[in-house]
C-alpha cells in the first residue's frame, strides 16, 4: 500500500466513487479536505459508526484533513434514509446536548486541533439554522430536479410507506453542506455510508453548479455478520462507543463473539493490523482462530478506550471464561497470539457421557436440557433465538442442530448466557 486509496481498498472500505482515478490521484498526493457527517440523534455513537470513523483515521494518518460535521441542523429535519418511517422529532435542547457528546467523542479517533490545520470539527446548524427560506430556494432549490431526487433510493423506499415534505428538504441541505464546506475549507470530497449515495451524489452537483468546483463523493460498505443481520447489536441491544452506555467488558465481548467467517474481514476494517496480517489471523484454525478474535477484540477496544482499558477487559474475560492467564500482561496483539488455552475450570458441573452414549447423536436442544442449563426444549429454543447458547466459543443458532459428544471431546463447555456453563466429559 503506498497511498490512502489503496489502503481503503485493501482493508475493504470501498463501496461507490464518483470518480475513481481522479480521488485516487488526488488522496496520493498532498493534504486535501474531506468531510464526513454525523447527526446527533443520539449522545453517542455506535459500533455501526465506526466504519466512517476509522476510514476518516486512515485517511488522516496518510496527510489528509478530516472534517467531522456535526448535523445540528440536519437533524432538526431528519434523514429518510435507511428508515421507514418518520425519525422521532428532538427538541433542539436535546440535539444541542448530543451534538457536545458527539463532539467529545469523535476527538477520541481524530487529531482535530483548534485551528483545523490537521482536523476540523463543526456543526451545520452554523449555517442552516440562519437560512431564510425563500432566497434558499431561489439560490439553491432550483438546481434540483423533483424528478432526480424521488429516483434517489431512500426516497423511492419512503414512498411506499409515506415521506414528509420535511424529509424531502434533507437531501438539499445535506448538498448545502457540501458547497459550504467547499467554499470555508477547500472540502473537495465527501464520504459517507453506501446509503447516503444520493445525498453525496446531489452534492456534488451542487458545488459544480453553483462554483463550478471540483468535487467527488465515496462510499463506504453499510455491514452485516455473516449470518445476514444488521452489524452493530447484540443481544442486549445496541453496542455503544461510550462506556457508560456499553461497558468495555462487554464492548470487548462483543467482538470477541465474532463469527468465524466475520474474522478475516473484521481484522481489516477494525483495527490497524496490516491487512495481510488479518489475512493469516482469519486463516487461523480452532482454537487458534480464538486468539485471533481476541486480537481484534483487544485492537478495537485498544483503539476505542486506550491500551490499558483494553488489557484490562482482556483478563476479566479470560478470568470470567477461563480461556487463558488473565495475569499475563498484554501490550500487543502478539502477546495473545502466544497464549495457551488454559484446562477448562474443575469447578464447573459436568455431564458424563459413557460407551454408546457418546458416540449417538443427540439434538443440541437435547443436550442443554440434559445440561442443566436449561428446563426445557422451549426454554434452550428461546436462548437460542436470543443468541446465548453455545458450544465452546460458538454461538449456536440452529434450533434443529444434532450434536455427538465424542466428537466434541471432553472438555468442551456448554454455555448459556455469560455465567451458566457445564463441562462435556465423555468416557
């Protein structure tokens, strides 16, 4: 990798660029502005955040000048995108308080000083809360087609379920920001998720239009796990960048419940490990492939909540779940790698399988019925739904599963929820 585009690219943060060879001269020479939004429907952001806000870190580390933008303004309308139905309206107290979370937040990932030579925070309400109605509309709203706009995706989703004339205005005030932002700082390219294509497309009109300026947009993956539901919750609901919301305990157990086909890919996105470097990790196989989850949970908990907080939610799971030596001081991901998978704790109960038992296959709701752990078929079914059911480190989701205890092997630890666990022995 010798430039900022190539290694986006190698680390699979690429969706759609308006213009790829020009953003990719461009992102290999000197600094240039790019801006990424941020609406502050919430005092926090989430782990589904983290791929703007990490591509925004590689960006910046290669010379160039992040904008973070604060929608302030924005969010007073709501973006249609990705919803189906109308946003819930915020007072403008409670927008004011998110935007100063959000703020102090993302200054946690970004060098952003207070001149903006290498980074730059700001909030679009500085501009849109000002604007009167009529001149905008004659100055801006006549570079758009009614026609263009309702082709846009997120609209087109909308109209099925109904789009407020509020949330049509969105898509003109997030390009107002564009041509803001290139006329202040220079801003020649926006990025955002892939379903913000419309809106970043229509900015980039705006600023030829109006400036005749050299603008581009580029995109970035919206990501599932590999068994097609929405990156970012947990059993317990969304995972949280603040530790007050998501404790780094759990933050780290998060990404330590990868799944195995995630991990590869995961390494890449979420951490600064080089790329061919998440290549060998997600080749990894049982048990090994668990060192390599704890090395992206560690390395995004690291990049999240600093070294310390991370080496220390690394032993609370290890002594929570027995995996390795939670004394065994951790300062890079190698350290874990060259860990040993410690013997399964004595004091767990165990259920013994013996001669002909063992080698029978019996249907995993079954066996956590025979466990212990749970009372009946109904109640295994609903952990499973829930996702606290598994076998080892794997979270088992299939209700119709059937398992063989000798080839588990001994050892092997049934689990449900975090603190319920039963040993496998067979004989």
């Amino acid at each position: 990798m010798n430039d900022a585009y190539s290694e986006l690219e190698a680390r699979g943060f690429l969706y759609q660029v308006t213009d790829e060879d020009r953003v990719r001269e461009l992102l290999a020479g000197p600094q240039q502005s790019f801006y990424v939004g941020f609406d502050p429907t919430a005092s926090t952001l989430h782990v589904g955040s983290l791929v703007p806000i990490l591509a925004m870190r590689i960006l910046q580390r290669w010379g160039h000048r992040p904008i973070a933008l604060v929608g302030g303004g924005t969010s007073m309308v709501g973006d249609p995108s990705g919803k189906t139905e109308l946003r819930r309206m915020m007072s403008l107290e409670e927008i004011e308080e998110n935007a100063k979370g959000l703020e102090a937040q993302l200054s946690r990932f970004l060098t952003l000083d207070p001149d903006g030579k290498q980074g730059l925070m700001c909030n679009n309400a500085e501009w849109l809360s000002s604007l009167e109605y009529i001149p905008f509309l004659r100055d801006i709203g006549r570079h758009f087609s009614v026609n263009r706009m309702l082709s846009a995706e997120s609209y087109k989703i909308r109209l099925e379920t109904g789009l407020s004339f509020l949330e049509f205005n969105y898509m003109i005030l997030q390009a107002y920001d564009f041509l803001v932002l290139h006329e202040r700082e220079d801003c020649r390219l926006q990025v955002g998720g892939q379903d913000q294509w419309g809106n970043i497309v229509a900015g980039v009109d705006l600023v030829r239009r109006v400036r005749q300026g050299e603008a581009y947009g580029l995109t970035l993956p919206l990501l599932t796990n590999a068994s097609g539901e929405k990156f970012g919750k947990s059993v317990a609901g969304a995972v949280w960048l603040d530790a007050e919301q998501t404790s780094p305990f759990d933050y780290y157990q998060f990404w330590r419940n990868t799944e195995d086909a995630d991990v590869t890919r995961f390494l890449k996105l979420f951490t600064d490990l080089p790329p061919e470097e998440g290549d060998r990790l997600g080749e990894l196989e049982p048990p090994l492939l668990n060192r390599a989850k704890e090395i992206l949970a560690y390395e995004i908990t690291k990049i999240t909540h600093g070294a310390e907080i991370a080496a220390a939610a690394y032993a609370a799971a290890c002594r929570e779940f027995g995996e390795a030596d939670p004394d065994r001081k951790i300062s890079t991901s190698s350290d874990i790698l060259a860990l040993q998978v410690a013997p399964a704790k004595a004091s767990w109960p165990t259920v013994v399988f013996t001669g002909a038992e063992a080698g029978e296959g019996i249907p995993l709701l079954d066996l956590f019925v025979m466990a212990g752990l749970c009372k009946s078929k109904g109640e295994a079914r609903r952990l499973m739904r829930q996702g606290g059911a598994r076998v080892g480190d794997e979270v088992v989701k299939d209700e119709t599963a059937v398992v063989v205890p000798v080839e588990l092997g001994t050892g092997t630890l049934l689990k449900a929820g975090k603190k319920r666990v039963v040993q496998l022995v067979v004989e």
